[in-house]
C-alpha cells in the first residue's frame, strides 16, 4: 500500500512539475490567489470582518464553488450528449492478409521484432525503430540484420512510462518522415513490444485514422504454457478506423 501510493505521488509530481508544465502550473496559481484575495477583500468591504460577516463570507464561497462544479459538470454532459451515437467503438481482430511498406515497430523481443520485419518482406521498404536505452542495441541488431529496410537510426524515448512520449513519437514519424510515395495507410504500426505504456501511445497516435494497427501473438507450448515463439502478425483495428482521415493527406489537400 506504501509504494502504491509513494509510486502515485511520485507520478503526480512529474506530471506537475516537467519543462512543459511547470511555467503554467505557476502562473495559474498566483493568478488564482490574487483572484481569489480580490474577492475575499471585496466581500470583507461589503460585508465587514466581525464574525458574522466571516460566517457569510465563508457561506458564499462553499455557493461559489458549488455552483462552478455544477456549471462545469453542466457542460462536460452537454459536450458527452453531443457525441455521435450511431457509430460505436469496435475493435476487430483478424489475421493480417497482406503485407505493407512500411512499419513501426517497438524494440524489445528480438524474436517477435523479426517475426513482424519478415512477414512483410519483400513488400516492406522502410522499417522505423523505436526503443530505450536498454533495448538499443538490440535495434542496432535489427539494423545489421534488415540493412535494406532499417535504414533509420533508431529513435530512441527516454521515459518508457510515459505513453505520451511514444504518443509524440510515433505520430511524428507518420507526420514527418515518411517518403512522398509512402502515405500513412501503407505502413503499419506494430504494438508488441516494450512496456504497456509505448503500446497505448502507439495506439493512441493511430486511433480513428487511417493508420493501421498490428501485434504479435506469441506462440507457447501447450502442454508447459511457456512461450516458445512468435505468430505471424493480427491486424487490429479500433473504434472509426475504417473511417478515418490521414492527417498527412489533409495537410497535402491544404497546401
């Protein structure tokens, strides 16, 4: 119970105080406090500071707060109601039935690394490597091995926890560094590897678009249960897939 709640607070503090967010977090605060020391000295000079104008004072504040909740989950159902509800959330699981050119893949098991690099062979022509410090020279193996497709230096997220890195990561290389003759449907992202926190990230970066989604089952003995190896790949897709915009030819139509 301890390190559950240690690991939660020390998470939070990341959260709060990064280069990203630590500027606004502090300018939130002094703006709400002299916002909020306007108020008080306005209701102190209308109301006066003995005691029973204290008691109203306190009794207007719990009415502020009460009615900013009810205002704020007033809006948030508002937004939720006007969802669309005629296209549900699915997710489809089915062996994938071709092969495409170009892949992302995340960087931990060598064997289901390679699994995913020659299904695609020899339809696949760029591979982009995702790892940590810990797995990079296992894609530095990758590398040496598929010299043909792995012609990018591995990207290397420094916070394996942190799925909005992978989120960043793997969107960046859909936005900007495929070749003009590989649009974002031919290459597919592959989700197997690493921890639980790249696998969100990469599917974030890929949900409700074009981009296609892949993993590796593992293959294990049915009679010990123990991995033995890797499946061929299952395509995945997720809620609106199929009816996705790629972000990448949106940006072409505009210019």
């Amino acid at each position: 119970m301890r390190n559950t709640l240690t690991e939660a607070i020390t998470q939070a503090i990341k959260v709060v105080f990064n280069a990203e967010t630590i500027l606004p977090f502090f300018v939130g605060s002094v703006c709400l406090g002299i916002f909020g020391s306007a108020v008080y000295d306005l209701l102190q000079s209308w109301l006066g500071d003995d005691a029973v104008a204290l008691v109203r004072i306190a009794l207007i504040s719990l009415l502020i707060l009460v009615g900013a909740i009810a205002a704020v989950s007033w809006l948030i159902s508002r937004q939720i109601a006007l969802l669309p509800t005629d296209v549900p959330f699915e997710v489809q699981q089915k062996n994938l039935d071709r092969k495409y050119r170009g892949l992302i893949l995340l960087v931990s098991n060598p064997e289901a690394c390679e699994t995913a690099i020659r299904f695609h062979l020899p339809t696949l022509k760029r591979c982009w490597l995702v790892c940590s410090r810990e797995s990079l020279e296992k894609a530095r193996e990758l590398r040496r091995k598929f010299p043909n497709v792995c012609v990018d230096a591995p990207i290397v997220v420094n916070d394996i926890y942190d799925p909005l890195q992978f989120y960043r990561c793997v969107n960046e290389i859909y936005l900007t560094r495929l070749p003009k003759d590989l649009p974002e449907r031919d290459v597919i992202a592959d989700y197997t590897g690493m921890t639980a926190h790249a696998s969100v990230g990469t599917v974030l970066a890929c949900i409700n678009t074009v981009r296609p989604l892949q993993y590796i089952p593992a293959r294990t003995d049915p009679k010990t249960g123990r991995v033995i190896g890797s499946l061929d790949p299952i395509r995945v897709t997720l809620g609106m897939q199929n009816g996705g915009r790629s972000h990448r030819g949106d940006r072409q139509k505009a210019s």
